[in-house]
C-alpha cells in the first residue's frame, strides 16, 4: 500500500502538486498560456475536467481585465460567497475594491417596489456603476439577465462579466444571452455548471495571470 506521506513531494505545496496533476491527466487541451491557468485553476477547485470543454473566453476578456485591474476598477459580485472567496493579497495588488450590490438593505425595498428579484433590483440599482467595472455572477441567472438588459440598453458597459450562474432556471439561457454580445468582454460556462466556487478561481486565475504576465 503506498504511504500517503510520499504523495506530496517534500518542499512542493499541495496546490502546486494538485496542478501538476491536473496538466499530466488533462494531456492535450487546446488552451494557450493565459487561458489555460484560469481553466487550471477551476478544475482544481471543482475536481471536475469537464470544465475544459465547458468554459468559453471571449476573445477580448483577459486583455480587458488587465486595462480594468490596472486602472483599479471594481469588482461588482452578485454573493457575499464571491466576495468572502476572493484572496485580499491579490486584490491589495491591484488595489482593487469588490462590492456586493445585494447586501445593501435598500435592494430589499426596491425589488419590492419593481416587483423583481432582489438580485436584479441589486444591480439595477448600482446601474452606471457598472461601467467600465468587472462583474462575476456565480449564482443567481436573474441578476446576470439584468446586467445583459443593462447593456443593451446603453445604461453601462463593464470590462469584463464572469458569468457561471449554476442551476436549472435560467442559468443556461442568462449565459447564452452573455455569450451573445460580442462586444461585451465575457467569460462563461456552457450549460447547468456554475456557481460562485467556479466565479472566485475564474477571478483569481485572472489576477494570477496578468499579475505574472503582464
């Protein structure tokens, strides 16, 4: 029986051994070296290899995130899950704020008062805000339909949305509809698979790649 203690080699992190795992029994993947981190890096938080056929970038989305990240623009998120997630070492970085539109108490009255879900009242709310802002939806489909309504609309146009809303209402059309408009700088996953755990490694890839290089 193998000892348990000789799996991780001595002096190499567990993420780091997880990773060269990953790259060894992926084999050919077709992703180049900024995409390719940021699948990596989902795979290893969900334990799941499908996402490597599932996760599609928008041609524009990493260079996009870069000009935002550098310029400080903030992170909007639709759960305190993403926010809480999300590493302060690289935020403090790239000295950038994240905001969770749905925790603010007014979204309760409002969404009330429009006869939405509190979600969709959250970021309609912020509105404006949004532009030129990075946005990650890893759960609720409602709130990433309203971020698409507002950019059609010409309310706000962000840098870059993450949308990977996980569930079975919804959530499959909401990334479609993202998917959709090309000039909006996107990344998303195919199908029913999502959620917030997929939202923070996508956003962490990210910082990991521009920060190393860029």
């Amino acid at each position: 029986m193998m000892d348990i203690r000789e799996i991780v080699p001595v002096g190499k992190s567990i993420e780091e051994e997880s990773f060269r795992i990953i790259d060894e029994e992926i084999g050919f993947h077709g992703f180049d070296e900024l995409h390719w981190p940021i699948v990596r890096r989902v795979i290893h938080t969900t334990g799941d290899f499908e996402f490597a056929r599932l996760i599609h970038f928008h041609p524009e989305a990493i260079s996009s995130c870069k000009k935002a990240l550098r310029r400080g623009a903030t992170i909007f998120v639709d759960t305190r899950m993403i926010a809480a997630g999300l590493s302060p070492r690289r935020l403090e970085k790239f000295g950038v704020e994240v905001k969770v539109p749905v925790s603010d108490p007014e979204t309760h009255r409002l969404a009330k008062e429009w006869g939405v879900t509190r979600s969709v009242a959250a970021f309609r709310s912020v509105g404006r805000e949004l532009d030129g802002s990075i946005v990650a939806v890893g759960n609720a489909p409602t709130a990433l339909i309203e971020i698409v309504r507002l950019v059609e609309e010409g309310v706000a146009l962000p840098s870059l949305v993450v949308g990977v809303p996980v569930g079975f209402v919804q959530a499959v059309e909401s990334k479609k509809l993202l998917r959709e408009i090309s000039f909006v700088p996107s990344i998303t996953v195919e199908g029913r698979k999502g959620g917030s755990p997929v939202a923070v490694a996508m956003l962490h890839g990210l910082m990991d790649v521009i920060a190393e290089k860029f």
